[in-house]
C-alpha cells in the first residue's frame, strides 16, 4: 500500500490571471503539522484570523493551471465559489486521506459516495 499525499483538483470556477487566462485544474497536498502551526505567526493571520486558509492553501495547492508560483495574491483573488471549495477539499484530504466523501441521496436516500475532486469541473 503506498501513502497518497497529491490530490487532484478542479475549480468550479477558476482563477482568471491578468492575463485573461483561466486556470481550473490543480493539485493540493496533503498539510503536515508545520503548514497548520507556521501561518499562526503570520502578521496578517494575527490581526485577522480568517486570513488564515489564504496562507494555508498557498502552503499546499502545489500546481493550479499553468501558474508557476501560488502565493497569497493568488488565493486572495479566486471566486468565493472556489475558495469554498478549496476549504471543503482541504478538510475531507486532510481528515481522510481521499477525495471522496459518503453522503445521503436526497431523491432516494440511499448512500451514495461522491468525489469531491471532480465535482467542481462541469
């Protein structure tokens, strides 16, 4: 068995570069304990603790589209739809290890198992 620490992603939105471009697709890994305790001392997480998952995702999504860097402009500037979502996957990895997540149909109400890595993309 091999640890899965990479995550695949889609957006349900994306970030629009100034360029113009859209970048949907990502990968976000899994958080150790450093990337939870370090953003703590950042001055803006300090004087506004909502700030804190801004510095996070910029700690663990590795790759979005094209982009070669992920910083905090980046995250501060995605639709409210996608940093929701980023909140939503970071918890489900980082409390289970997967992407997919257990829930109740609302039609039949029968379980079904969802995947959250996919279901931002259309």
């Amino acid at each position: 068995m091999s640890l899965h620490t990479e995550f695949e992603f889609e957006l349900p939105i994306g970030y629009v570069d100034r360029e113009g471009n859209l970048h949907k697709r990502g990968i976000m890994r899994l958080a150790t304990a450093m990337d939870e305790i370090t953003p703590l001392n950042d001055m803006r997480v300090q004087s506004n603790e909502a700030y804190l998952i801004i510095v996070l995702l910029t700690r663990v999504i590795t790759s979005l589209g094209t982009l070669q860097h992920i910083n905090t402009s980046v995250i501060e500037n995605l639709f409210a739809a996608d940093l929701a979502y980023l909140q939503t996957f970071y918890q489900q990895i980082n409390e289970t290890g997967k992407t997919t997540r257990a829930i109740t149909c609302n039609h039949c109400g029968k379980p079904v198992e969802i995947d959250l890595a996919t279901l931002g993309g259309e």
